[in-house]
C-alpha cells in the first residue's frame, strides 16, 4: 500500500457545537415534525398537488354563458360573462357579447328608470371593450347596437337622442368598413337607419344582413322591428318567429309577436303568445311582470277589464315594488270605471305612496307581503297616461270636503308644463280645470 509518505494519525480532535447550532437545529427539527404531522392530517398538500377546484377559464364562463342566454336566463348569463370578462379583460369580443346580453336583457324591464342603468352598463361595458380593441369589428357593432338603445328618447332626451344615433351610426359604419363579412354589423345598422326613419336604406341593409347569414336571431330580430315600424304586421310576426326559432326562450321575442297580433285585433292569438312568455319565465323561475302586463292591457282592450285587473295584479305581486306596475293597474281600473280604486293605484305611480297605501293598492296580508314604500314616476312619454288619468280620476271624484282638485292642480300644471305643444293633452288639461273650477293658465 502506497500512502505517498504521508503519516497517518490517529489523534483524538476536539469537537465544539456552539448554541446557536444548537436552536437552528432544533427549529429544523420541530418543523420537520410539524410538516409530517401536517400532511398526515391533510392539513399541508403536498407540493404540486392539484387544486380541490380546478381554475377556471374564460370560455369556460362564456360557454355557461351562452347556454344561459339560449335558455333565456338573461340574468345568469350575464353573471357568467362577467366572470369571463374578469379572468380576460383584454378580450374585446367577452365583453361585446356581455353588453349585448346586457342590452337585450333591458327589454325584460318595465321602468324607465331600470332599463337606463342597464344600458348604462352594458354602455360601460361596451366602452371598456374599445379601450381594449379599438379595431375589433363586433366590438365597434355591438357598441352601435348600445348606443341605439340607449338613445330613446324618453330615457335621454330628444337632443341627446340624436346625438347617440350619430354615434351609433358612426360605430356601425366603422364596423362595416373594419369587416365587411360583419352580418351583426349590417343588422344593428339597419336598425340604427330605421330609428333614424331611414326606412328605405334600413330594408336595403337588413335584406344583405338576411341574404348573408339567416341563422342570426339579430338579423331576424331586425328585420321585423322595420317591417313593424312600416306597419306590416304580418310580415313583423313571420320574421319574430323565425328569430324565436333559433333563440326559442328570449321572452321578448313572444311579448313583440304578441304585440303584433294586437295591432291586427287577433287578440286570442296575441294572448297566446304572452302566455308562452310567463311560462317561460315561471320554468325559469324568473320573476317578469311584463307577459302579465301584456295579457292585462290585451284584456283591458278587449273590454274585459275584470280578467285584465286579475293579470296586472298577478305582475304587481311579482315585483311589488315597481311604480310603473301600479300605474298600469290604476289606467285599467280607471278604463273599468272604478276610479275609487284608479286613485290610490295612480298616487302610487306618480306620486308615490307609504308601504300602508301600497299594500291597500295589492290587497295584500301586512302579516305575509313585504311592506314597500313607493318612489313616484317623473313625467315623461311613457308616463304620460298615468299623469293624465290621475288628474282626471281626481277631478271626477272631487267633493266639496276633499282635496283631491288640489292634488290635480300641481298634476296638471306639470301637464302644461311639459305639453303644452300637444293639443289632445292640453284639451284635456282644460276639460278637469274646469270641472275643478281652475283658471287656464
């Protein structure tokens, strides 16, 4: 053995373990102690392990979200597609298809004040996608097809009105220019030309839009709200049912053909069509007053005010807190002359009333119902006949040792206020002054 001279020794050395090895090493062992127990109770995971929940992805919620809005879930499907648009905010097309679901949605609500702040939304929706995807054709399409229905003028304006339409048109050419392959593109600007009474320019590019892709429920969509705007009812309700073919639970789709056979006096078949709409929304346990209003305003036009006052009360019960609601029933016992019930029903729309009135107003149980104070309607368009039968209910019932022509002198002068360029309004402004002894002002 060849240990290269070297000598071996065999010399006791001194070993020092100095305390603060000591403490690293007992820490070291406590954790290690603690860790086992830990994965032994489950309480630790192992690394790498998977998740209890696996993360979800964006077209995961858009998918869930499409299968809600087939299904006529508005609701559900823009929770969905607002869970996809958080996990993937640069997506211009998420978040154009959420402010479409948002904007569609706003033909389920009843007050103007309600489907204002959902347009706004999807507005604001619609916005941040451009700030995403500034030249993304859908997005700029489906910004168009906001700002159109957004631009009501009951709910902006006259002047603000025209201002959104500009807009839209503008987005909606933009659109077209970016993809001239964009079918939404042509029907949401067939649309925004017809709202600007563009009638022959909107046929033109609805028919591109028809001829393009047919399967779009939109394109069908738009195509009967033109021919409904040109007084072709026939026509409007073919092309609604065939949009209901390819989306056959959107309620609103039912609520416009019922509408259509309305204007044709095919009142049994317009019931029919309302009704669909309520089966519907009870199927999905969604809480929609307007098939019921429908089915009140058909009977009340029918003459059967009774039926009529049973299907507004069965919507009042649905959302008892809707001031709007309460002015349709208050019109329909006004048109069965039974203005002692008008009175209280109409205070509650333009007005508003405590939760003791209203609940007189739903002959509910105060033991049971919800109590619910009302916020009166201002004065616009689409209140307009709840102003007017109010202060003619007021002046027909007024007695000596009532205040109820003092109530209809503020009523009416905002009558005169806002419409005074209208002569059925104003002429019968002047008929309840006079019953009320007023002075035309």
């Amino acid at each position: 053995m060849n240990l290269n001279g070297k000598q071996l020794t065999f010399r006791k050395q001194r070993f020092t373990l100095r305390p603060y090895r000591i403490l690293i090493l007992l820490a070291a062992v406590l954790g290690g102690f603690f860790i086992l127990r830990g994965l032994e109770t489950q309480k630790i995971k192992p690394l790498f392990s998977p998740t209890p929940f696996p993360t979800r992805t964006s077209s995961s919620y858009a998918e869930e979200g499409n299968t809600f809005f087939i299904a006529g879930d508005l609701n559900a499907a823009i929770t969905a597609y607002q869970e996809a648009v958080k996990i993937d905010p640069t997506n211009g097309d998420l978040a154009a298809e959420l402010a479409r679901i948002q904007t569609y949605s706003s033909a389920s609500l009843t007050s103007d004040a309600e489907k204002k702040n959902r347009l706004e939304e999807a507005l604001a929706t619609i916005n941040k996608g451009k700030e995403v995807a500034p030249d993304n054709s859908m997005v700029l399409a489906v910004r168009a097809f906001v700002l159109d229905w957004y631009s009501n003028p009951t709910l902006v304006g006259a002047e603000e009105s025209e201002k959104l339409l500009l807009e839209a048109n503008q987005e909606a050419v933009s659109a077209i220019q970016l993809d001239n392959q964009n079918t939404l593109a042509l029907a949401y600007y067939a649309e925004i030309l017809n709202d600007q009474q563009n009638w022959l320019q909107a046929e033109q590019y609805i028919q591109q839009a028809l001829q393009r892709d047919p399967t779009i429920m939109d394109v069908h969509r738009v195509n009967a709200l033109i021919q409904e705007t040109l007084s072709n009812y026939g026509l409007a309700i073919e092309s609604y049912k065939r949009a209901a073919e390819i989306t056959p639970n959107l309620t609103f789709l039912y609520i416009n053909i019922g509408v259509n056979y309305r204007q044709l006096e095919q009142y049994e078949m317009a019931l029919s069509y309302f009704a669909k709409a309520a089966d519907i929304n009870e199927t999905l346990q969604v809480n929609d007053p307007i098939p019921y209003l429908a089915i009140g305003r058909t009977y009340a036009q029918m003459g059967e005010f009774f039926v009529a006052s049973r299907n507004v009360m069965k919507a009042l019960q649905l959302n008892p807190t809707n001031s709007d609601v309460y002015g349709q029933i208050g019109v329909i016992y006004f048109k069965a002359r039974n203005y002692e019930g008008a009175i209280p029903a109409l205070k509650c729309a333009v007005e508003g009333c405590t939760a003791a009135e209203s609940c007189e107003v739903r002959q509910c149980d105060s033991t049971v119902d919800q109590a619910v104070e009302i916020q009166g309607l201002p004065l616009s368009n689409s209140t307009l006949e709840y102003y007017l039968y109010y202060s003619s209910a007021l002046a027909g019932m007024h007695r000596s040792n009532d205040d109820y022509c003092t109530i209809a002198k503020d009523i009416l002068k905002q009558l005169r206020e806002n419409f005074s360029a209208e002569p059925v309004v104003m002429q019968l402004v002047q008929t309840n002054e006079e019953i009320c002894g007023f002075t035309s002002q």
